[in-house]
C-alpha cells in the first residue's frame, strides 16, 4: 500500500450508523445496494447453544460503516438480497465462519466473495493464517484492540467498546482488498 493511501485512509472517517430497526435497515440498503464492493464482518454468541445466535452484522463500504442489530431486526430480507448480488463484491476476514453463521442464522448464500485473509495467504512466505489485527498493522501501521471478541454480544445496550470493535472489524477490509 502506498505511504499516500495508507494516509488517506487514517485521515477519512467513515460514519458509524448503528441499525436497530426494520425502517432503518431498508433505508440504508438502498444506498449498500449501488456500492460494487463491501466489507463484512459478523458478532455472534455460541455459549451453551447447539448453534450460533447472530447478533451484530456490520457492513463497511467506502462511505460509512453500518452496525445492524440482528436481535432487534426482523426483516433481514434486504441484506440477503445483498449478499446474492453477483455485482457487489463482499470482502471477509476469514470468511468461512462468517459465511456458516449467516447461513446458519438466517440461510444467507453469497455470490462474489474475497477472502482477505485467504488472499494473504496465498501471497505471503508466512505458513501461518494472518489475522486480522496482524494485517491492518501491516497495512496501516495500526493497532487494532481485540479485547471485544469474547464478549457478550446479546446483551443490549451494546457498550461503546464493543461498538468500537464492531466497526474497527470491518473498518479496512476494503482498503485491504484494494491493495
């Protein structure tokens, strides 16, 4: 990534809208529907479940980044239509749990997908599987914090730290995939 993208993505920020409502979330979709790229990221609990129960579905395009409330939603329609759409590439972090809890969850297919992670692999000498915190360091020169990940995501209000984490997740997808 050049020293000019890497700044210019630290210095846009994008907008965080939190969705926890069916108007909301159809309102947004409109705009999502027309990007030909989005990230995607997925919180979910899988304690003492047979299995998982999705709670946070965030959406990062090049504008703003979108925190959908799936325990608060109950029209997912839309954002299944979006995940069909062969003309918008949806990029992951290690896309193969997300997929099988949005399957799971709420029976999301998905055509045009990129693996950031799986792509880094392929390109890297390392053996290992990058995370996502490793690449957004590598990237961006940034430490992301990852002290959310294991933290109760059914229960509401969300708090400002999880809120954070949620965004910063998919934040850089696209800006990773780019380059």
């Amino acid at each position: 990534m050049s020293i000019i993208s890497n700044l210019f993505e630290r210095l846009r920020k994008k907008e965080i809208s939190y969705i926890a409502s069916n108007n909301e979330l159809q309102e947004k979709l409109k705009d999502l529907s027309s990007e030909n790229q989005l990230g995607i990221d997925t919180e979910f609990t899988w304690r003492n479940t047979y299995f998982p129960q999705l709670s946070l579905v965030q959406i990062s395009s090049p504008k703003e980044i979108l925190l959908i409330d799936c325990l608060s939603i109950t029209d997912l329609d839309g954002l299944l239509q979006i995940f069909r759409n062969e003309k918008i590439l949806k990029i992951f972090h290690s896309a193969r749990g997300d997929i099988s809890v949005l399957n799971t969850s709420m029976g999301a297919t998905f055509k045009n997908i990129f693996d950031v992670q799986l792509a880094e692999n392929i390109l890297s000498s390392e053996k290992n599987a990058i995370s996502y915190k490793n690449l957004v360091r590598r990237y961006f020169y940034k430490s992301i914090s990852k002290e959310e990940t294991n933290s109760d995501w059914n229960r509401r209000p969300l708090k400002k730290t999880q809120i954070s984490y949620a965004a910063e997740a998919v934040r850089y997808l696209i800006q990773i995939q780019n380059s």
